[in-house]
C-alpha cells in the first residue's frame, strides 16, 4: 500500500485505514488508494458507504462541515478506553483506565497548540490579555495595592479620622441606638478605605478624665489629628469625620473628588459664602501683599485646611488637614488658655469656635485656609440648619449624588439613628449594580404586572 | 468534471515587485517595535503626568535676599521719654544704621491701631510692620525707645545671630522665667534654627531688646503675639507677659527661641553684675526709665548719650 503523504502525526491518530477516508482530516482531495496497483483491501463498511463498490472514488470536497474536518481532531482529545496496553500490565489495576491521563497535561496542550494555526493563536493570546486585565483591573486584590501605593493612586496619602464613642464612658450609656449608629458608620467607612486603599484610624471620643477635668474638654481632636499624623508617616492628608456621617457615595475618591483639581474646587476669599460676616480680607497696613489678598498666594499648595462653611459658620464635622509646618503650629496654638477662659462662655463649640477666632484674628490662619462648598463633603439631612426651610448649598439632593451627609447636631432632639438609617438605605439603593437594578426595576415588575405579587429576587 | 483552474501566470514578469507599503523603513517586523516602543512610551507618560496630590507638595520657603541684612525697629513715645531723649535715639538708629547699610523702622505710639491695648504693644505691630515693608531683609532687631546702641563696630548678624556664634550664646535646658519655671528652653536646639533671640533679666523674659529672623515663622509668630485676645487679657507687664505665656504653653515658639546672656544685646544701666552695661557691650538700656519720670531719665541717659556720641564719632 503507497501512501501519498506520511501518517498522520496527530496523537492516536495511526495509519491511514484504508476505505475510511473521512479520517484523513487534510482537506486535500487524495486521488486515495484506488490508483495503488495493489489489490486494495475494501472493508464492508466502506464498501457498504459507497453503494457497492462502483470501484471509482466519488469525488467528494472533505470540507463538508465544521464537524467533518474536525472530526479527527475532536475524537483524538477525547478520552479512550484503552485496552491495548502493555500486556505485563495485564493483573495491575488500573488497567483499562481512560488513557488520557496517560498522556501528560502539558504534551497535551503542546499539541493541542501545535495544531493551531498562527492566526488563533494571536487571537487566544489577545483575549487571554483582555480577559486578564479585566481581571486585575476591577477584581483582583492587586487594585487594592494599585491604589495604595503612593505613586500610583496616592492613596496611603489620605487618612481618615473617625470620632467614635462620643460621650462615651462618663456621660452616658451607650443604648442599642448608639451601636447600631457606630457600627453602621464605621462599617461604612471601613468599606470606603478598603476600596480606594486609603487608611482608617477611629478614635474614642470617651470623656475622658484628661479632659473632663481641665479645660481641654472637645479639644480632643486636635490631640488625634497631631497622634495620626505621626502614626502614619506617609499621609499627607487627614480627614477628620464625626461618627454620624454616611458616605453617601463610595464610588467617589477623593482625589477624583476633590483632590486632583483642588483649586478649582474651593473657595478661598470667604466673601464667596460668609455667613459669619467676616471682614475679609485684612487691610491693615502692616500686613503685607499676600496676607492683604483675598486669597493668599492662590495657588493650591498652599492650602492646609480646608473645611466647610454651614448656616452658621464654620463646620468642622468633615474637614481635612495636610500635613504640613503650618498645621503643627496651627494645632499648638488652636488651643490656648487665655483665649479658653475669655471666652468658654461663649464658645459652645469649642475647638470650631476657637477656629474662627483664630481665622478672624490672625492672617497667617487665614492665607493657608481654604473653604469647599458645603455640598461637596458635608451635605445636611432636612432637619440640620432647618430655620430657613431647604438651602440648595446646604441640604443634600439625591438628584446630584452627593459625597457625604452629616447628621450634623441629631442628638439635639432629633433622631440620629433613624437618619442614618434611612441615608445608609438611600446610598445602597442608589449605588446598586446593573443586575441589580434589572432584577428590581424589570422582572420584579414585569412580575407584579403579571401576578399581582411583588416579589424580591 | 474538472476543476477550476487558478488564471495563468502572465508571461510578462514585472521587473520589479511593487513596494508592500510607501515607507520601505516600516516593514511589518519593524512596525511591531514601533508599535510596541510606542506603548511603553504612552504608559510611561501616563504614570507621569498621572494627577496624583503629590503635585501640590509643600511650596519652597522664599529665602529673604538679606538686603538690608537688619533693619532697625524702634517705637517712640514722647509723652513718656521727653523729646530730647526721643531724639538722641532717633540719631543713634540712624547712625547705626548708616554705618552698617541697616534699615530703620520707627515707629511712634499712636500708629497703629491696637483696639484699645496698652500702648506697649506698638512695639510687635512694628516689628511685623518691618517684615513687610523690607521683606528681603534678613533679621528684625527690636531695641525699644529707652536703649542705645554703645559699639559701632558691632554686627549683629556677626556678633548675635551666626549660627556658630549663637550655638556658644544660647542657654539650653534653661528655664524660660527666671526662678524655676519647669518650661526649659530645648537642650538639642541647633544655632541655624534658631528664630527668636531675646533675653532674660531679673523679672522675667525682656522684651526690650530682641531679635527675630525673617521668615515664615516671623509671621507666625509675631501675627500670634498681637492676638487680640492676648491684648484684651490684662496681663499685668501687657506685651511682655503675654510673650512670656505663648513661649510656655506653646512649643512651636519655643522651639525656635534661644535665651542668650544678657549683656550680648541687652545691657542695664544699673542692676546685677551679669547685667550691668561695660564698655564694648553693643547696647544699654534703662529699665526704670518711663516709671522714673522726664528729667530723671535725661539725667541718667546723659552719660551715655555723650559715650554713644563719642564712640561712632571715633568709628
């Protein structure tokens, strides 16, 4: 028997049996084994197949399918059952296994490759990357680590301050309300710095002995903002968060958020929003050029505090420190005694009173501070600076997704659990997925209009 | 039956195969390079030019050029010092100043307006006056209306504020107020660091004589200084107590501050050994001057008046 080409090198692939000529997998149309001078060897199937051997070959293209000319190559990666192993092996267990596990992984995919034209290959590699990258880039731990590293997405710069336990300890007892508040802020918070890699530092607000006993009472975040900044080297900004806020919006960082265009984003020249009628800027003439100015020297690395203005002044639920010479001097001298017993009467806020007396008294303050519309990292809930009725720069709008809410002053006759409860609700809602919104927005629909039933997925 | 046959071969070859692209340069093997150098290059701009807050790093403190290196700051009070007095100091600043290629602040009470404070505090809005009319300058020296300079010859960015020289001035682990206060001046304090140099006599911090180094700090520190709570408090020496209180309770002004002895810029006219005036000390003072009255205080000055005279003329 003359063969027109060499056996087949595909694994179990064997001789070319004569007669089965849909074996051949080549789509070439072989002359085949009718030119041979030998008597050729029919077998009944192939003698059946060709209506009783009219003895010339009908001429048939083998590309008749997909299936047709792959046929082979399928049935070959197939597992087998194999009998016909070493005859010794015969009393082994084992034997009459499906052999494809005797054929290495690797050799498998080698030939697996081996078969596949260059053009697939490519095409396999680049969705491999495709797929891979989508991979890293939205699921894998390594995002987490992207955006951590300072040079990538900076997000070890940023700290976040969480006053937890307020009133805690000698005041008052701490109620279920009062877990639950914690609890749902700082899982909130947690959630937020474990997606943009940023830090978290919560801090117990207890009063404490060290400062129900002096003066110092409230002063007790300046102490942590001055004990974070030294616990993490690497941060340049510490934001401060009362307990009772809700980051509304996880999806956003800071950075995009506010950082990477800070100068377009704040405000210096309290003129802007001045609830407290500040006479800005100085005008004394001992003063120079850029303490005069409205704005400092305006550009943004110069700016060290930045905070937000609400009805009655300014807010230091949510604001944010950079670390920086400036800030050591301004958390040594934001407390001082003669200051305190002048004026503790008057200061029902204490440290954010203290600010603006510093801010009104002293131009150093003043060319370092910067002021963010309050909407953009402190948004109030309905009940907060409620006299004048719905404030568009103060009151959060879920039309505009915004940042951050502050239940700021809720523990004064209102209820502070319930608004964080129900904010908490809004954010989940609207922060929910495609497949979620689907579910809920389509087939639970479609299923009421159906049956009558509202159902949850 | 039979096949299609591919079209015949032209019998006419042309001579030359055509070009497979109009840049023979970029050939497939060579456009992957191009392609792949081009990637790199575009990943390598966008981790560059990434927005990262890192761009607004801490500005670069503006060194003052040191021109003039000191400027003279003075606060006049006729009413209490007598006007004969109140012009032999003008001539004394001057002089100095003249001699050294100094600059001169002087001030009279009255200039500024303190919101009612005693008139003493004139003396910190005119040294914060001083940074900003000579921004360039390099110290501030502070010498109030009843203290002469005695010694020409003398610079004070030699004699007072080199660091090598203030590393042998300063008193370190030194109590700030006299007797015992348990607030002590920093013991690991460098001379190059330093920012305020004043001095001490009997009752506490003196803050008739004293030097501040142009800067940031300056700013700070003297705009805290002139706190208009600190004004309204009713310290008991006004100005000098309140100074006394922001260096204890607060480090970020002691730790730029160094006590040196007395007698370096800030002789008595009479009192202790350690801070009696002798000849060659750069500046005398009279500390019971205003309280004393007119004619007293002209009768004590007149000496030295005539010293000072003498010694610049001799310079």
């Amino acid at each position: 028997m003359s063969l027109s080409r060499s056996p087949s090198p595909v694994p179990g692939g064997g001789w070319a049996s004569p007669g089965l000529n849909i074996a051949s997998g080549r789509s070439s149309p072989i002359p085949g084994f009718t030119g041979s001078t030998t008597t050729p060897v029919k077998w009944e199937s192939s003698r059946l197949k060709r209506g009783f051997g009219s003895g010339y070959p009908s001429f048939e293209t083998k590309n008749q399918s997909f299936f047709g000319r792959h046929m082979r190559r399928f049935s070959s990666g197939l597992p087998r059952f194999n009998t016909s192993r070493h005859y010794a092996d015969k009393e082994k267990l084992g034997r009459g296994r499906w052999s494809v596990h005797s054929v290495p992984l690797l050799g498998r995919i080698q030939s697996i490759m081996g078969r596949m034209g260059r053009r697939t290959k490519i095409r396999l590699l680049i969705l491999l990357i495709i797929l891979l990258s989508i991979y890293i880039f939205y699921n894998s731990p390594l995002v987490y680590h992207w955006r951590r590293s300072l040079w990538l997405g900076g997000g070890q710069k940023f700290v976040i301050i969480l006053g937890a336990n307020v009133g805690g300890g000698v005041m008052d007892w701490k109620g279920a309300r009062e877990w639950a508040i914690e609890r749902d802020s700082v899982r909130n918070k947690k959630k937020y710095v474990a997606r943009w890699g940023y830090d978290l530092e919560i801090v117990d607000m207890s009063t404490k002995k060290r400062y129900a006993h002096e003066w110092r009472e409230s002063w007790e975040k300046v102490d942590f903002v001055r004990t974070t900044l030294r616990k993490y080297p690497k941060a340049e900004w510490v934001w401060w968060l009362d307990l009772t806020t809700v980051i509304m919006e996880p999806s956003y960082s800071l950075q995009d958020h506010i950082f990477n265009h800070l100068e377009k984003h704040v405000y210096r020249d309290i003129n802007e929003y001045n609830p407290l009628n500040i006479t800005h800027p100085f005008t004394d003439v001992f003063l120079d050029a850029e303490s005069q100015s409205p704005v400092g020297d305006g550009k943004a690395s110069s700016i060290n505090l930045i905070l937000s203005q609400d009805c009655s002044g300014f807010n230091l639920g949510s604001f944010f420190v950079r670390r920086s010479i400036w800030t050591d001097r301004l958390l040594d001298i934001w407390w001082d005694p003669v200051a305190y017993e002048q004026k503790h009467m008057e200061w029902e806020h204490k440290e954010q009173d203290a600010l603006e007396q510093l801010y009104i008294s002293q131009p150093w303050i003043r060319k370092h501070t910067a002021f963010l519309p309050q909407r953009m990292i402190n948004s109030f809930p309905k009940g907060a600076c409620a006299d004048k009725g719905i404030d568009p720069r103060i009151h959060y709008n879920e039309k505009d997704r915004d940042f951050l809410v502050s239940m700021a002053g809720c523990e004064w006759g209102r209820d502070c659990w319930g608004e964080m409860y129900s904010f908490r609700e809004l954010s989940y809602y609207l922060n929910r997925t495609w497949w979620e919104r689907f579910k809920e927005d389509f087939l639970a629909l479609i299923w009421f209009k159906l049956t009558g039933q509202k159902v949850k997925f | 039956m039979h096949f299609a046959l591919p079209p015949r071969k032209t019998s006419k070859p042309p001579p030359y195969l055509p070009r497979s692209t109009r840049l023979p340069g970029l050939r497939k093997t060579r456009l992957k390079l191009v392609a792949l150098v081009a990637l790199v290059f575009l990943a390598l701009i966008f981790l560059v030019t990434q927005p990262s807050s890192s761009r607004h790093s801490a500005p670069v403190q503006r060194v003052p050029r040191g021109d003039p290196p000191v400027v003279l700051v003075t606060v006049l009070d006729e009413g209490k010092y007598g006007r004969s007095l109140t012009k032999s100091v003008v001539e004394n600043r001057l002089q100095y100043a003249e001699k050294h290629g100094y600059k001169t602040l002087i001030a009279k009470v009255g200039d500024y307006d303190l919101k009612g404070a005693p008139f003493t505090w004139t003396a910190v809005v005119a040294m914060r006056h001083a940074l900003t009319k000579y921004p360039d300058c390099r110290y501030v020296w502070f010498l109030d209306s009843s203290g002469f300079i005695m010694n020409p010859k003398l610079k004070i960015e030699e004699h007072v504020m080199r660091p090598s020289r203030l590393d042998e001035l300063m008193k370190k682990d030194f109590p700030v107020v006299p007797p015992d206060s348990i607030i002590k001046t920093f013991s690991h304090l460098k001379g190059q660091d330093v920012d305020l140099v004043l001095t001490q006599d009997k009752g506490g911090l003196s803050s008739g004589s004293l030097i501040v180094r142009n800067g940031e700090w300056a700013k700070f520190f003297l705009e805290t200084w002139f706190d208009p709570l600190y004004r309204s408090y009713n310290f008991q020496k006004a100005e000098t107590h309140a100074l006394e209180h922001i260096v204890q309770w607060h480090p970020t002004i002691l730790a730029r501050m160094a006590i040196i002895d007395q007698r370096v810029i800030n002789s008595y006219s009479n009192g202790d050994k350690e801070a009696e005036y002798k000849d060659g000390d750069l500046a005398v003072r009279f500390p019971q001057c205003p309280a004393a009255g007119v004619e007293a205080c002209e009768a004590e000055t007149e000496s030295f008046v005539q010293a000072w005279r003498r010694a610049f003329a001799d310079s």
